[in-house]
C-alpha cells in the first residue's frame, strides 16, 4: 500500500462504499480547545446500539471508489475527513472531526476507517480508527495508531482524540519533543503529564529503554 505523506512534524477515511484509499494535508486548528481526560478511549466504540457503516481509506490519492459519493473539493485528497464524514450523512460534526482528523495525522502517512451510525448518522457518534507511520528522518518510532470520537450536542459538535506515538528515546528524553510552552502537570500514576499550549495533554509511558507519547485532545464548536 502507497501512501500520501501530510505536512508538519511534531508529537504531538468514510463513504458508505467498499473500502478505498487516502491521505490529507494537515494543519493545527483553533476552536475552543480544552484537554481531555484519556478516560475517552474507553467509549469509542459507540453507535448507540444502531448498528455502525464502516468504510476505510489509506492511499495515495484521496480517491473514493465512487466519486460522485464524494464532494468535488475533496477529489484532489485534500479534506478527506469532511468527505468521509459528507458521504454517510454526517453533516453537524463534519467540521470537528475533519479538525481532529488532521491534528492527528500531523507529520504522519496515514490510513483510516470511518464508523458511522446506520440510522439517522447525524444524530450520533461517529468514530475515527487510524493508523499511521512517520519516516525514518523522525525521531518517532514508525508506527503509531490514534482514535478520533464526534458527536453532536444541540446543534454544535464536540470531539476528542486519542494519540500513541513509540518513541526512539527514554522518557526523560521525550519532552524535548514538545512545542515550547509546554507545562509539565502534576504526575499520573508516577508518569510524566504535560499539558501543552495548543491544547493538547501528553503523558509519557516508559517501555523499556523507549517511550510511548499518549496524547488526547479536546474539540468543541
């Protein structure tokens, strides 16, 4: 598999169709913005019971199998997480998990699968599943997985991600990989806790003689 590689290093799809394949360019977002508590990951499989639509995307052109599925503008593999979200009918969370979408991508390739509810998609959750890979001029550590989890609250949207990133380095190592400004918290269970200025937390997971950067994020609109 091929994939597309998105702009911007730093620690921190879904149709109704077979699967396909995608990549998307990455940009950090500002809406209002409060971290999260990791607690998340432990509800993101949710569709209220409805049943779920599953479709996936990894590649390098952002083409759905079914173009007219997908709005013109995300044709050219740009936006691949509003397409995803447009093309199952989920419109009020279409913009958050599109920002989402993308400040978990940052600096990574990247494939996703998109989790929609069968009925009545814009009512509910909708679940993002990603895998991604860093090149070998990072200093992260190949592989790295993340969740994205929207949903709508009285005609606004709220989301949240779930981030693990391997790093090549001990964990008294790894905060120089944050953004200046970050804040080391009071510890979690003995493990390092940052609160960074864009939003974003980081707790860092020794594992061995490396380290493991598990980020969440909080988005509201």
């Amino acid at each position: 598999m091929t994939e597309k590689q998105s702009v911007y290093e730093r620690i921190i799809g879904s149709s109704r169709t077979p699967p396909v394949d995608p990549a998307g360019r990455r940009r950090l977002f500002s809406t209002r913005r409060v971290a999260l508590a990791a607690a998340a990951a432990g509800s993101l499989l949710v569709c209220f019971g409805l049943g779920v639509v599953v479709s996936q995307h990894s590649g390098i052109s952002g083409f759905l199998s079914r173009s007219d599925q997908v709005p013109s503008g995300a044709r050219d593999g740009k936006d691949l997480f509003t397409a995803h979200a447009l093309a199952n009918g989920v419109k009020t969370c279409a913009a958050t998990y599109a920002m989402l979408g993308k400040a978990l991508t940052t600096g990574a390739n990247y494939a996703f699968q998109t989790q929609v509810a069968e009925t009545a998609p814009n009512q509910h959750a909708v679940q993002g599943t990603v895998g991604m890979r860093f090149g070998a001029s990072s200093r992260l550590a190949g592989q790295a997985a993340g969740v994205i989890l929207v949903a709508p609250t009285a005609g606004a949207c709220e989301g949240n991600l779930v981030r693990v990133v391997p790093i090549k380095q001990r964990c008294e190592e790894a905060p120089s990989l944050l953004p200046p400004g970050s804040k080391l918290m009071s510890p979690l269970s003995d493990l390092p806790f940052y609160a960074l200025p864009t939003g974003e937390q980081t707790l860092f997971l020794p594992v061995g003689e490396n380290c493991v950067a598990v980020t969440t994020l909080r988005s509201g609109s």
